[in-house]
C-alpha cells in the first residue's frame, strides 16, 4: 500500500499541461484500467471482511455500516461493494475481468443480472448454460460499449421469460433521500407503474388544488410543493406509525433569545442535523407545540433521580437535543431508532438524568451491554464528544486522521 500511495503521489505532482494530447489520453486509458483493479481489490477484501463478520471487530453490524461509519461513504456505495462482491462468488468470468481491470463495477453490476434467484432458476429450467452466458457477456464487455452490454443482457432476460415475471410491485420501488450541507435534500428512486400512478395522481390533486390566478410557479416547484403538503397532511392527521414510542415530527432547536429577535441568522437547527435561519425558525414555529429546555436548575427537572427507571419525555427530548443519533463510534443511526441508555445502570445506582443518559440504537445498546463501552468526553470545549471501546479496553477510532 505505501508503494501503491507513493506511485499516486507521483501522477499527482506531474504537470499535465507538459503532455501531448496522446500521452495524455494513454495515460487517461492508463488510469480507468488502473481504478477497475482497485475497485476489484477493494470489493475482494470488502467480501472477506464481510464472509469474515470482522466489523464485529469495532462493533459494527456488518460491512455496510462499518464503511459508512468508519471509511466515511454513503450507504449507496457501500452497499454497491458489499453486493458485488457477494455475487462475484458467482461469476468467476467477470470477476477475473474485473481483477485485470478490463471491465468495471457498473459492468459488473448489469453482468450480474444473471445470476439472480428467479433468472437461475428459469435458465435451471431450460437447460442453459449460465457460465456460457457469463463468458460472453464478458467477451461482449470487454470490447463493446456499455450500452451494447446493458442491451445484451436485456435481450437475454427477455428470451429467458418472453411472458414476463409475476408482478411483485415491492421489487420495483426505491426512494433514497439525501441531505446536503445546506440542509437541503435531494430525492432520487424509481417506482412500479401502479405505485408510480398512486404517487403521481396525490401529488396533480394537491398540485391542481393549489393553483390560483398569478401561479408562476413551475411544474417542477408546484410538484415540490404538493409532496410536502402530501406529508403535512400525514404528520397532521395523528395516524402515523409512533417511533420510539414519540409520535412523528419534525425538530427544531432554537435558543429563545433567537426566536424572539428579528434577526435572520443561522441560529437554529433541525432535528437532523440542518442549520437554519432564525426567521425560518420562527415560521415553522407558527404551527407547532414548544418545548421549553433549559439545562440547569432553573430549568426543567432533568434529573428525576432514583424514582423513575424509564427516562421521560422531557428527559429524551434534551438527549436527542444534544446527541441527535446513536453515540457509538461509526453508528449513524437517527434518533428516532435510538433507545435513551444509562450510562451507569439504573439498578447500579445510575440516576435518570441528562448525564447519565446516552442515544444508542438496539444493535450497539445490546453491544454496551455485553462488553464494549461509551464514554462522554468533557475536556475539551465546548465540552461534550463521545469515545467508545471494545471489550478489551481499546479505542474505536471511526475518523482516524486523514492522508495530506
């Protein structure tokens, strides 16, 4: 690896302008050949960590997590590397090709498709070679286009059942939100054709209703506007699934001063971690109910001592305030999956408190349970970071220092 760090070093020093264009353009080929074979190793030894279960190792469900936790990636692409390397057991063709670095993950992703449960089972049936198939499609990979391998396959699935699959409509749909620094979210999935027109005709009805003359809204921003309405009518009506025994709502933690100013700087946050602007705070504020926290005696009674074993609602909502998920290192789990832990167990003593409590989703409650630990860390202002250790009294370090 220090080899494979001082090579990267060198590329990143030489000044391209000083290439010509073909050397520049060999190196470029040089260079996606390059980032498929470490894109293989990569998924190969995420496989063997995964086969392995060695995120146990820092208390970590499984491969997925850990990456996001520890490795800093989004789910997505976690969950891409866990699942190539799971069903590259299955294609040895692909993945020798992929080892060599002549085809890629998102060739491999479409190569896949064959080897699906439903898709083996009807080439079972008919009597198809599957490992033939797979050769060609690696053939066809490595020196066609990506397009003509997307069509290949497509044309293969449809010859395996010209009828088609028995609708499962589960299958079809996935929607994925992603918030960005700003606190703004991208929304981004696919759905089945029924799911899709459901979807489609609340949102034109909502749409339709709240046009008015004057509208100079686009269609994209009116449909914006129809799905947050969509979920203010859900979250309104009280019959949403409770989480964590807490009816569904959104969060904005705001000082009092700063709601009552006129001033419109970032000065309060939201539930997910979003910072906002006081005035949007206070617009927000104009249809809610307010929770008065304040983390001192002449506050709310935050530490209700031995008598009451179960923490509070008023108790929970100043944990949530300050941890906003589960503390353990690496775990990203919000904090609606979370129970409130005593740090020092109730029946040890512990009291019900704010210091004495701490968000932990069930997988690493049970964790702290059965040996590793959490621990708040106030020395360092403004005051509070968690630190958490295996069994063996070792650190999990979840950000280590990053490479200059």
């Amino acid at each position: 690896m220090g080899e494979l760090q001082s090579v990267l070093d060198s590329l990143a020093a030489e000044d391209l302008d000083e290439l010509s264009d073909g050397v520049l353009l060999d190196q470029l080929r040089d260079l996606v050949v390059a980032a498929h074979r470490i894109d293989a190793q990569l998924t190969r030894v995420a496989r063997r960590a995964d086969v392995r279960s060695a995120p146990e190792h820092d208390g970590a469900k499984n491969v997925r997590t850990w990456l996001r936790g520890h490795a800093r990636v989004s789910g997505a692409f976690a969950g891409r590397i866990v699942a190539q390397g799971r069903v590259l057991d299955q294609l040895p063709a692909a993945g020798a090709a992929f080892a060599a670095g002549e085809i890629g993950a998102d060739q491999v992703e479409v190569i896949a498709q064959i080897v699906k449960p439903a898709h083996l089972e009807l080439a079972a049936a008919q009597g198809i070679d599957v490992a033939a198939v797979e050769a060609a499609l690696v053939e066809l990979a490595c020196r066609g286009t990506h397009r003509d391998l997307q069509r290949a396959v497509g044309e293969y699935l449809a010859k395996l059942d010209p009828d088609g699959p028995e609708p499962d409509p589960t299958e079809e749909r996935a929607v994925t939100l992603v918030q960005h620094p700003d606190g703004t979210w991208t929304i981004g999935g696919t759905l089945d054709a029924v799911g899709g027109q459901k979807v489609a005709t609340a949102l034109e009805s909502i749409s339709a209703a709240g046009r008015c003359a004057g509208d100079m809204r686009s269609r994209a921003q009116r449909g914006g506007d129809a799905l947050v309405q969509l979920a203010d009518l859900a979250l309104a009506s009280g019959q949403l699934p409770v989480l964590r025994t807490v009816k569904p709502h959104v969060i904005v933690t705001i000082g009092l001063a700063d709601l009552v100013d006129p001033a419109t700087g970032p000065a309060a946050a939201t539930g997910l971690g979003a910072t906002i602007s006081a005035a949007r705070a206070r617009w927000v504020a104009c249809d809610a109910g307010i929770t008065r926290i304040v983390l001192d005696a002449d506050g709310l009674p935050l530490d209700v001592g031995r008598e009451q074993r179960i923490v509070p609602a008023h108790i929970r909502k100043a944990v949530e305030a300050r941890d906003q998920q589960c503390v353990f290192a690496g775990c990203e789990a919000p904090r609606w999956f979370c129970d409130a832990h005593h740090l020092v167990e109730w029946a040890h003593g512990g009291a019900t408190s704010l210091d004495n409590s701490a968000l932990l989703c069930e997988r690493h409650h049970t964790k702290v349970h059965h040996g590793f630990r959490v621990e708040r860390d106030d020395t360092s202002p403004p005051g509070s970071r968690w630190r958490t250790y295996r069994p063996d009294g070792t650190e999990i370090l979840s950000h280590p220092p990053l490479r200059a």
